[in-house]
C-alpha cells in the first residue's frame, strides 16, 4: 500500500543502539575505567615515579622497539602473502591460506614455548646460527620473531578483501599506457591498498605491545635488556602493588589508543583528499 513502510528484518535502531551500548560497556568500558580508577588511588607523584622508573621504562623501549620492526615486517611481508593468496590459484592454496589464522587459533604460550625450542642455542634453528654469532632465544631479536608471528594475521587478513576488490582493469590500463610493473604497483595498486595497510599495522603494533604469553618464554625475561612491559605488569600483580601494575598498564593503554587514533586520522585525511580530486 501507498505510504505503508517496509519492516527491516533486524530490530529498530533503538534496541540494537542500546545492546550495542550494554554490550561495549560491560566488555570494554567498564575493564577499562576500572584500570583507570585503580591507578588513580596513586598519588600524581606516586604514579610518575612508578611509570618512569629505569626499569620500567626499559621496558617500554623493549615492547615498543619490537612491536614496531616486527609490525613493519608483517607489512612487506604480509602483503606479498596477501598477494600470492588472492591474486594466483594453486594446489594447497586453501591450506596455506587456513596457516595465516593457525597464530590466532593457537595458544599463545605454545607458540612461545615451540619458538623458544626452535630458537634456543640447541634448538633446530639455534644450532645453525649459534656458530654464525647469531642469538635469537633470550634476546630482543626472538622478541621481535615471537611478534611476527602473531601479528602477521593481521596485516593479511585486512589487506586480503580490498585486493579482491580491487578492479585488475586499473592495472590493465595502466599498463597499456607504457607504465611497468614497479610504476603500476607504486602508482596504482598501493594508495588503493594503503588505508587496508595502515589499518593492519596499528592492529599488529597494538597487539605485539600487549602481547605475554607468545614472548614470556623465548625473552629470557632479563631487566633492563629483555623484559617486556606486560611481564612487568604480571611481576607486580604477583607482588600484590596493584596500583603500580595499573599505573604501567595505563601507559601501554594510552600508547595503543594513540597509534589507534592517529592512523584512523591518517585514513580519514587520506579519504577526504581522494574525494576531493
């Protein structure tokens, strides 16, 4: 009938708003703000000194320098991955492709406790670069390997949807307009991939600054060279200074939110001038 409205399938916008809401509050918010509030039984003095102590503070150097060359790494690397899965068909294809999701289904102290055996000076790989003067097991370098490993989904699983929908006819022009491989790539394939790519890099760099059970073991857990800011945190929650475990949290909290931030800033920036032109 005229004028009659269509009924949507799903529930009106007020109920799905207010279990959106219900549901971010009880699983985000409310964690959060209780960290929050924990930290805040410090004193302004208290808390500074807590976040700021040498120790602790090399223990953001180790977290932040790791999670960023290994998020750097998935970025090259997990492209061409990306790449290789959605641009070419071959046997194994949908193994291989099942493989880039084993780092999210697998526990992460097995991960650990498996590229500590791998690495360590004994271990499969270790023996082979011991004599070369290479260390991996117990240095930052197997920190930043552990990171790579958990945080190459990530950058796969962002940039896989948008090359499957990137339009191969651009490339086809271009090349028929003289451009070669490296200038199509530069030119046309990457700034239609570069929000998918930024996207994935703050997720893996956010991921790797948190992430414990993966890096506990093959660290070495050294202050000052190879303790991770996480285990920091676990250090203190055993020695029951929960306040001052809160306190280095609220760090990492504010780091990761402002990678978050400045990378949907960058996205939207880069939005606007596409519509723009």
């Amino acid at each position: 009938m005229k004028g009659s409205r269509t009924r949507s399938v799903l529930p009106g916008f007020g109920l799905t708003m207010g279990i959106t809401v219900f549901y971010l509050g009880i699983i985000v918010l409310i964690p959060l703000s209780c960290v929050i509030l924990k930290t805040m039984e410090l004193s302004w003095a208290e808390f500074w000194s807590t976040v700021t102590a040498p120790r602790v503070v090399a223990s953001y150097r180790i977290s932040l320098l790791t999670s960023l060359a290994a998020a750097l790494v998935n970025v090259v690397f997990g492209l061409i991955v990306a790449w290789v899965l959605v641009r070419y068909n071959f046997p194994g294809r949908r193994f291989l492709d099942s493989l880039v999701d084993l780092p999210f289904a697998l526990p992460t102290a097995v991960a650990g406790i498996a590229l500590t055996a791998i690495y360590a000076p004994n271990g499969w790989i270790g023996q082979w670069l011991e004599p070369l003067g290479i260390k991996v097991a117990f240095t930052p370098l197997g920190i930043t390997i552990a990171l790579i490993f958990i945080g190459l989904p990530f950058i796969v699983r962002t940039v896989q949807p948008v090359l499957q929908d990137l339009d191969k006819e651009m490339e086809e022009a271009a090349a028929m307009l003289g451009a070669g491989r490296w200038r199509t790539v530069l030119r046309v394939v990457l700034p239609e991939l570069t929000p998918a790519l930024l996207t994935g890099f703050a997720l893996a760099f956010a991921r790797g600054i948190g992430e414990y059970g993966s890096v506990v073991f093959i660290s070495g857990n050294m202050p000052m060279k190879t303790e991770i800011a996480p285990l920091l945190i676990m250090t203190r929650l055993e020695s029951f200074e929960l306040e001052q475990a809160t306190a280095i949290a609220v760090v990492l909290l504010l780091i990761s939110f402002a990678m978050l931030l400045l990378i949907n800033y960058i996205q939207w920036r880069a939005g606007k001038r596409a519509l723009a032109e």
